[in-house]
C-alpha cells in the first residue's frame, strides 16, 4: 500500500518555536568545557534535611502517584508558609495545587484561564517560558517595557497596554533576568488597574527569598481587591537548589484551582512524589535563619560578579533580587547579542545569554545576562576570566 505522507505539517507555530538561547549557550559552553553563567541551574548544596527525606521517603516507599493537588503534608506546609512569609491565607484542601515546578504552574494556569487570541500583558524585559507559554497556548502577549537604570514602569503606557482582549497580567518579582523588586506602590498602582478592568494576575514569585539590599519582598495577592483574582506562584527549585526535582506549587481562589489542577494533572499527573515528601522536611524544618542566609549568601556572589563585570568594562545593572545580573556588552565585539555572547564564550570560557532572549523586537541587543547561582569557587574563576579577557 503506498502511504502519502505528504501532507503530514507541523502546527501553525511550531516553526516559530526556536530552541531557547539559554540551553543553546549550555549546549555551546559544555563542548568548550566552559564555565556556565547563562543557566540558572544553582549548583550550590541542597540543604541536608531536604536531602535525607528524599532518601528515605523512596526507600520507605513514596514512589507512586500522589493526590493530584500533591500531598496533605506538603499542601499545609506550603499553606502555612504563605501564611508566614507572603501574607497570603489559602486553604490547604482547595486553594493549594502543588506542580512538577514553577513551570508547570503557570502553564496549567494560563491553559486554565486563557483562551486562544486573548491578550496578556508581559513586563519586559521578561522570562522567555512566560512568553514562549503565552504563545504555545496562543495567547498574545502584550509587552510592557521597564526603563533602566531602575526598570522603572510607565503606567501610561500600562494603561494603554489594556484592551477589549485583555484577560490578565503577568508579574514576575523578583525578576529574571534583571533582577527588579517590584515595590509597593508599583504594586499598588497594577492592582488597581486589575481591580478596574477586571483582570487575572499570575505572580511568579520564584525568587522570593533573594532579595538584596534590605529589598521587601511583596505578594500581589495581598493587596486590596486581589485575592480572588491572583494566581500566586512559587516553588523549591531555588530555595533548596533542586532544579532537577521539579517541585513547585500555587494558590489560587477555589473557583480556578479546580481546572488548573485538572490541566497540570493531563500533562505531568503529579510532582515527584519522594520530593514532595522531601520539599514538606525542607519548609517544615528549616528555620527563618536558611532563608536570611540565602540573601547574604548570595548577595555577596552579586557583588562579586557586579565587580568583575564592571572592571571588564561591562557595566552591570545591579539586581535588587533574583541571581541573574543584566551587563552592558558594548565592548564585546560582534554585530548582535548571540555573536557578542559566542565572542564572550570564545574569549574567556564564559557562557552568557543574549539579552535579546528577553526583549521583544530588537531590544537587548546590547546586554548579556550573567547568572550567578553558582559555587564561589567556579564563581571566582569567572570573575579571574572576565578581568583577563
Ligand atoms: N520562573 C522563573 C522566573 C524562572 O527564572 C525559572 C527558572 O529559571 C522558573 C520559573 C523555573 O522554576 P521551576 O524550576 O520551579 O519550574
């Protein structure tokens, strides 16, 4: 039988989808054995009695598939913690969904509440999973850009941002890749545009416990008129340096948790089930002192790599929060941000991203963006290559 195949395509976007700068730079910095500042991957330790609960909780048994909105343990953990540390109150039983990662909280959420040709609207610079998602799910992005030196909001052009078509906005703070910490009154000023048009807001607030400089960490969801229309997003992958183990969790309002909990559960079923075991140990256990020293710990990583960057002649945006920094690549040679971030790789050994990666059109081509999550030891030979280059 003779098979045509001939009208077998990909779908509508699926060309556009180009393989994301940052595994590209990873790919290119493992085949020079280079050291890697373009992944967030925190090589740092994990805390040990996150470690030791992972152990056990596999050799006890905790190998199968868990409730779909994660375990009891770990939802009243995640429950009180929100309590404690954002102010947030959300009922463990039905506000709590609890995800493989960050990640896959925000793509259960927006399949949730977004339909095709639905206009979100972006802060750029933004974190290109946040766009990339928008766009799998096509939903259109509507970029909102922040001005440097302090990645200031011009809430004009916020305003102006909102159409007919409008359905939510996404707020990332601390931010990757630039590191602002959104205040208060910024804040304030985007809950009542929320509150006015009636809008969802979906808060990834990842990089909660890095916070620089006395900087104040603050959940949109407990501002006035926003809890019922805020999805809240965090997870573990930073704080106890476990990228790979894919736990992360949210909360919204029990009329949305149900069907973000129904998509997440069509995709990924649950989250580990060890290290969800191991995830409730770590936010039951660990004082308020690991989450303090996280700052000062990488605060000082900030200051060492904001050093080197600036003695290079590449002048840094110094991140009030996170651990990406956003660096002036002018005197890199190469006509556009990859090339500049391929000479970079070539000349020291150092992997960056393009800051294109993270702006709309053909802003950021003259930034690269330096993650420093990593041991000090790799650190301090990134900064000796930068200062040699
Ligand atoms: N959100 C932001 C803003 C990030 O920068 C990252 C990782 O770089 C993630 C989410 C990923 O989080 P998770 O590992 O929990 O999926």
């Amino acid at each position: 039988m003779r098979v045509a195949a001939d009208k077998l395509r990909l779908s509508e976007i699926s060309p556009g989808m180009v393989q994301s700068e940052i595994r590209a730079m990873t790919v290119a910095c493992d085949r020079v054995g280079g050291i890697n500042l373009a992944q967030g991957v925190c090589d740092t330790g994990v805390p040990s009695p996150v470690m030791q609960r992972a152990i056990d909780a596999i050799t006890e048994g905790y190998n199968i598939y868990t409730r779909l909105d994660g375990i009891a343990p770990l939802r009243l953990a995640i429950s009180e913690k929100l309590a404690r540390y954002n102010g947030i109150d959300a009922d463990p039983d039905s506000e709590i969904l609890v995800t493989s990662g960050a990640t896959a909280g925000f793509y259960a959420a927006c399949i949730a509440l977004f339909n095709p040709g639905d206009e979100v609207i972006l802060f750029e610079p933004f974190y290109g999973y946040h766009l990339n998602t928008l766009r799998a799910l096509r939903v259109n992005a509507a970029v909102v850009s922040m001005h440097q030196p302090q990645w200031g909001i011009d809430f004009d052009a916020l305003r102006n941002a909102i159409t007919s078509r409008t359905r939510g906005i996404v707020i990332n703070s601390p931010s990757n890749p630039c590191g602002k910490v959104f205040t208060r009154a910024e804040l304030d000023a985007i809950a009542a545009l929320a509150n006015e048009y009636d809008l969802f807001v979906v808060t990834d607030e990842i990089y909660e416990y890095f916070l620089y400089d006395a900087a104040e960490h603050v959940s949109p969801a407990t501002l006035p008129g926003m809890a019922p229309r805020t999805i809240t997003i965090s997870g573990l992958s930073k704080t106890f340096s476990i990228t790979g183990w894919r736990v992360g969790y949210l909360a919204a309002d029990r009329r949305w948790l149900g069907a973000i909990g129904y998509f997440h559960d069509l995709v990924y079923v649950c989250a580990p089930s060890p290290f969800q075991h191991a995830s409730a140990a770590g936010l039951i256990q660990l004082p308020t002192s690991f989450y303090e020293a996280l700052s000062t710990e990488y605060q000082a990583k900030r200051d060492m790599l904001c050093a080197a960057l600036s003695e290079a002649g590449m002048a840094p945006s110094i991140p009030a929060g996170a651990y990406y920094i956003l660096a002036d690549a002018t005197v890199i040679p190469g006509s556009n941000a990859r090339e500049k971030a391929r000479t970079l790789l070539r000349q020291t050994g150092i992997a960056a991203v393009a800051g294109t990666a993270f702006f709309a059109e053909d802003r950021g081509e003259n930034l690269l963006r330096f993650c420093f999550a990593k041991r000090d030891e790799d650190l301090e030979r990134a900064c000796d290559a930068l200062r040699a280059r």
